[in-house]
C-alpha cells in the first residue's frame, strides 16, 4: 500500500517475479476492501498515505486481522516513527529508497515466522516442535538428527513461554546463536513486537550510554537532535546482546542495573522510562573463568544465565551433517541456476568426520564455494577446499578419514584433491593427509599420480 505509483509497480513486478501472490492499494480503504476478499499474510504499508497515515493503518489492520504480519516503509523516516510503528506491531521497516531484495528478505523471515506460528497452534507438547513436519519450516539451524540438537530445540519451546526469563546461550562462532536468539523471540508471546540484535564489541565505550539509553539534544557536543535508546526501542519485545563477554567491565554495572529495575533515563534528562525488555546474551568466551579473572562481573553473570543454552559445535552433531550439507547444496545451486543432483558418498563420508572448527558458517561457505567450481552433475572432493593449518582441528584429513576410505580409486582421488588444493606441494598435502612425506611418495608413484 503506497501512492506512489513507481513503488507499487516496481516492488509489486519484483514479488510477482519472485513467484509472490501480490496485490496492490494507493489507499487505506482499497486495502481493506483486499484484506475482505483475500487471505493475506503479509501487507507492505506506506507511512504517508491519502485518507490516513500508514500507523493509523497498520492500527487498524491489525484490530481486523491480527495475524497479518506488516512490514513498513517511508521515506520521512526518524527513531520516533520507528518506534511508533513497532509498537503499533510492525515486523520490520525500512527507509526509502531501500532495495528490493531486502525487502523480499523481510517477507522471507517474515513468511518464516508466519509458518511458525501457525504450526505451533497445533503442537500438544514440546516435543513436537523437532518433529521433521515443523522443522521444515525453521532454517537450516535447526536441522535435529543428533540429540544434541534435538535437547537444544526441547529446551529453546520451554523457555521461550518464559518471556521474562533472561537466557545466556552460549557456544562456539558459527554455531547459530543468533537464530536461537531469534527464534525464542517468535515462538514467545513478544513475537510481534521488535526483536534487536546488537554486536556488543561494535559499540565504542564512549558511545555506549547514548546507544543503549538515549539521549536529549543538546547533552553532549554531538548530541544535535533527540535520541532514543536500543532498550527504549526494544520495548516488549526482545534485545540481543552478542558478545555480551565483550562488554568493558566499567559498563557492566550500569547494564545490570537496567536488568535488574526495569528502568532507564536518558542522557541529558531526569525523567525515569520504564521498560519491559527480554535480554537473550550471547558469547563464545568462558564468563565463569572471566569472573574469577575480575573481567566480568559475578553478579552480572549470575542475572544473566538464569537460562543457560549451550549449541553444540558441528563436530559433536555430526549426524546433522549429512542434512546441512543437503539443505546448502539445494539452496546455493538454485541461487546459481546450477542442475547439482547430488553429492558423492564418499565426500560425504568426509566432510562428516571433518571436525568444522568453523562450524555451521565454515560448513556453509564450502559449500557455496563448491557449488560455484562444480561444473559436473554432483558435488565431488575435488570441488572442497579445507583449511590446514598448524592447528589439528584444521586438519580435515585426519588419520580417521584416510583410514575410512578403503578402496583404492578413493585414496587416490583423496591424494590428487589434497595435491590440487596445497598447489602440490607435497609437504603440506601430507599434512593434510595426516600422513608423512614419504608416505605419500610412495602411494603417488603407486597410483601414477601425474606431478
């Protein structure tokens, strides 16, 4: 819904070609006459509309339809729209002008969450949200063969009933915990207000008051117009605080204090905001040992890990592999119009003992990349490249995986891949292998592998 005709046509053409069912409205009653006569799951709404303004609209929306996830847009935009349309029960926002595929993004996320919700109004017990018909419908994180995930999605239905418990995940990079994050958020009952992930290392400290409490114009030198804060902005619905083992330690306090009262006052201002965040805290560092080191605060610690989850890395869940690798494969050889049938076992067998200490994103980019080499109709070993490091748990070809690979024409298609992929340098092919020098002479002349 927009009365600019060059908007509707060019976003409208773009979601048709994307295979949407889409329908176009100038005006608030246009819209609602469609709402009336279609089923409709996701409405992109203008602020500055004829007849009303877009957040009189989206009120109005979703009194009738309060299903209907909405997306807005302006291109007028300040903090304090934002925060209007978000409280009104906005999924998402943008400025114009905005590109087209970020907003394909949204509906994505958006349509997401949508089969979520819908699916969860049919579960009986917890257990049911790791049933293979309701993890279709969540993203490639939560592909559970492994019990260890499957105990990771059991604890992440219960506690996301909990909306005022505070959750620590914790977990090696790459292993998801922003879409843990995410996904507690829109399974609780604050799923339709905003859910706010911030990269607690990407604030300066001198920035950090201003960035998570607001200010008033005019409290500092750059303080030149009003400011309202991440946690005035997250109101009801969820903060995200990655990295939170990052915080510099002169900050904690003030951050545990927020937790703790519920309130904030902004920079430059006496009066008292009162708040109702949820804070789901991330981090990959041992905040325990960090307490005991007088680098994190105990107190903190202990508001904070009320919920503990802890994600598991890839090497611990690799019966997930063999899916992960058949979800990427399916997603980046669509995005590459590429016919990939498939991939060879063998090449399974060993990217399924690799140990990943990348994880899930390392496990991603190999297969993007193997994607973009692969001219044949499956993926093979040759199409992979591996880090190999001075560190072991680089070293993809352990001593395991040659050991697996018992036929010959396997270890020699083993040794040609680790030859391509170190520029055949023999040296470190070996290492690769998990094998000596000379041992590996020995099997390049033993299966006449060309130098």
């Amino acid at each position: 819904m927009d009365d600019d005709s060059a908007v509707r046509e060019e976003l409208g053409e773009f979601l048709i070609e994307k295979k949407f069912e889409t329908h176009t409205a100038s005006l608030p009653s246009e819209a609602m006459e469609i709402l009336k006569e279609k089923e409709i799951d996701i409405a992109i709404i203008d602020v500055k509309l004829p007849e009303k303004d877009g957040i009189s609209a989206l009120k109005d929306i979703r009194k009738l339809y309060p299903d209907l996830e909405v997306i807005m847009i302006s291109g007028h935009g300040d903090m304090e729209m934002v925060i209007s349309a978000m409280r009104a029960g906005a999924n998402d926002f943008f400025l114009k002008p905005f590109r087209s595929i970020d907003v394909e993004n949204a509906i994505e996320r958006t349509k997401r969450f949508l089969s979520i919700s819908k699916e969860l109004k049919e579960v009986k017990s917890n257990y049911d949200l790791i049933t293979k018909e309701l993890k279709s419908k969540f993203r490639y994180d939560f592909i559970a063969e492994s019990k260890a995930m499957k105990d990771v999605l059991n604890m992440v239905a219960r506690v996301a009933k909990a909306d005022k418990t505070t959750v620590l995940i914790t977990g090696e990079s790459g292993t998801g915990k922003e879409m843990i994050a995410s996904t507690i958020h829109y399974l609780s009952a604050r799923k339709n207000y905003y859910f706010n992930a911030v990269n607690c290392s990407a604030i300066p400290d001198t920035l950090f008051e201003s960035e998570f409490f607001g200010h008033k114009k005019g409290s500092f030198t750059d303080a030149v117009e009003n400011k309202s804060g991440l946690f005035e902005v997250t109101n009801k619905g969820t903060l995200f605080l990655d990295e939170i083992g990052d915080l510099k330690y002169e900050l904690q306090g003030k951050f545990l204090r927020v937790l703790e009262e519920g309130k904030i006052s902004k920079i430059g201002s006496s009066k008292v905001i009162d708040i109702d965040v949820r804070v789901v805290a991330a981090t990959n560092r041992d905040l325990r040992k960090m307490s005991d080191e007088d680098k994190f605060r105990l107190d903190l610690l202990h508001r904070l890990n009320s919920f503990v989850i802890n994600l598991p890395p890839l090497r611990e869940r690799r019966e997930d592999i063999p899916a992960l690798i058949d979800y990427y494969l399916e997603q980046f050889a669509k995005q590459s119009n590429k016919k990939i049938s498939g991939i060879d076992i063998n090449t399974v067998q060993i990217l399924t003992d690799y140990s990943f200490p990348g994880n899930i994103r390392e496990l991603r980019n190999m297969l993007e990349r193997a994607v973009i080499l692969c001219d044949d109709d499956k993926l093979k070993l040759k199409h992979f490249q591996f880090n190999y490091g001075n560190s072991s748990q680089s070293n993809v070809f352990s001593n395991n995986v040659v050991s697996n690979l018992n036929l010959a024409e396997n270890e020699r298609e083993l040794i040609k891949s680790a030859l391509q992929q170190t520029q055949n340098n023999k040296t470190h092919a070996a290492k690769l292998l998990g094998i000596d020098r000379k041992r590996l002479l020995r099997k390049i002349n033993y299966y006449s592998i060309n130098n």
